[in-house]
C-alpha cells in the first residue's frame, strides 16, 4: 500500500511515534499496518483528503510530553477511544475546551504549560495543534462561578512570553459522548471568527453572529442552539417569553403588556433564563446571540 501511495503523492514520508512530526505542513495517516505516514498538504486536495480517510486513518501528533490525563483525551478525540476512559468513577463530567493561538510558533512548550498549570487548581489537559496552537480543556467538577476568568489571566501570559496570545473560550458540555465532534467544531470556530473579531479573549457567545456569516451545517445548527440556549431549550414558553422581551427592545412593561401578564412575572422568566444559560439579554452582545439563536432554532424545527 505505502509503494502505490508514494507513486500518487511522492512528498510521502514515514515516521515513529517518537519522533517529532511537522504538523504544519503535513497530514499524518496511520496504515492498516500500523505505519505512520505524512503527505504534504499542497499535495492533497480536500476530495483527495477525504478519499485517504476511507481506508486510512488520521493520526493526531502531539508534542511530547503529556500527561496520563492528556494521553485518554488524545485517545478519544483522535483515535476513536471509548469516551466511558475519561468518567473514571464518575457519572459524567462537565468539560469545555478553550483553543488557544500564539504569534511565536518557537514557544517554549514547557513554560507555556508550566504558567498554564500554575493559574488552575488543577493540571489541566492541554494538547498541541502544532507549534503554536492547541487546546486546553477544562474538566469542572465544582460551580462553573468558581472557574478562572480568562480575560484575567490573558495580561499575564502576554507578558510572561512577550507574544501574542488569542483565546477562544468555549461552552461547558457533558456530553462525553460528541466531544470529538465538539473539540472540531470549537477550532472551526476561532477560524470562522478570527478574521472578524480581533479580541483577544472571545466566548462563544459573542462569536454567534459572527457564525452566521457563513452558511451552516446541521452540526452547527446544533451545537449552537445547544451552547446557547442550554436547559432552556426544550421550555417553549420560556423561550417565547425571551424573544417577546428582545422584540420589545428589551423594554420589561411594554412585553409584559404584549404577553398578558403582569411586569414581575415577566421579569422572573427573564431572571430565570439568564440564571440557566449564564447570559446576560439585558445586555447587547447576549441579546443579539440569543435572538438569532431562537431564530435559527425555529428555522431548524421547519425542516
């Protein structure tokens, strides 16, 4: 097999697990055989992408060293390892990934991971993209007002490593079971929004709109509407209260007086979304990305 390949792509190369692999400029399969091959990106169109990975299975390359921890997420997102791996005892666990993005590809890794594991409580799981990005994923098992607030901690790793540094912060998930799905569409994302937005720390929140500048897929769609509107999703009264409220520019009488209740009842539901989602719609960025999303959800329930 590695023969007849090497006839179609002559920029076919193989390499050991051990060694360091050029992420950049190649994609790394692994054979039936269990060889591990790259070909040059240049050389491969995306049909021919696809084609390999019927028969070819795509090889993730992370830079050593990684934790026990790191080596099961690996396995997971990019070796189809069973998720159950990563609930220990557990019932679930409640996970976000955060990608991560570094003007400097000579970054000294270790530093990077050493000031990343000195700001949690915890050894949190980082995995390299390549030289300079990657993604590290947070596992919360407490309350979700108690985790690290990156926009504080981008100052400092800025100036510990006089670069750059970009952040996309992503959604708190549980469902283990679609991480390897939610771990690509989080790095679609910062792609999708980097060219638009040039904060240096932005949520998936304020990424929505941004979102819709593109068509989307049906995984999108999901995973959107899911981010978004959370344990609200399947409270249709809820929701409508919500889009009343927006569609009354945000004005508590006059959306009260449009749904036939009474201001304070109106003003509980809002409360109470606002509580389940953690996203402020009194507040422009939160309604704007709400509002599109019920949107996109109605849009959706049609088809």
């Amino acid at each position: 097999m590695i023969e007849k390949l090497k006839e179609i792509f002559p920029s076919m190369v193989e390499a050991n697990p051990e060694e360091m692999m050029d992420t950049e400029f190649y994609e790394w399969y692994k054979t039936t055989e269990n060889k591990i091959v790259g070909i040059h990106k240049e050389e491969m169109t995306k049909k021919e992408e696809l084609l390999l990975e019927t028969f070819l299975t795509p090889y993730y390359v992370n830079h050593p060293p990684v934790t026990k921890r790191e080596e099961d997420w690996i396995d997971v997102l990019f070796h189809q390892g069973n998720p159950k791996k990563l609930l220990s005892n557990k019932d679930d666990i409640k996970f976000r990934f955060v990608y991560f993005s570094l003007s400097d590809d000579n970054v000294d890794q270790d530093a990077f991971r050493e000031a990343i594991h000195g700001l949690f409580p915890y050894q949190v799981p980082i995995i390299w993209e390549n030289n300079h990005e990657g993604m590290i994923i947070e596992e919360d098992f407490r309350n979700e007002e108690d985790m690290i607030s990156y926009s504080e901690i981008i100052d400092v790793l800025m100036s510990d490593f006089y670069m750059k540094v970009r952040l996309f912060v992503g959604p708190y998930s549980n469902e283990i079971k679609h991480s390897q799905a939610f771990y690509g569409w989080i790095k679609q994302c910062f792609y999708d929004v980097y060219p638009y937005n040039k904060q240096v720390v932005i949520n998936y929140v304020s990424a929505v709109p941004y979102l819709f500048l593109k068509p989307l897929s049906s995984q999108s769609t999901s995973f959107i509407i899911d981010s978004i509107l959370r344990d609200t999703v399947n409270e249709e009264d809820l929701l409508q209260t919500i889009r009343i409220f927006l569609e009354c520019n945000s004005n508590a009488t006059f959306a009260a007086k449009k749904l036939y209740m009474h201001r304070n009842s109106l003003q509980y539901r809002v409360d109470k979304f606002i509580e389940k989602t953690g996203i402020d719609v009194k507040q422009f960025e939160g309604a704007l990305s709400v509002y599109l999303t019920l949107l996109l959800k109605q849009n959706s329930e049609k088809k």
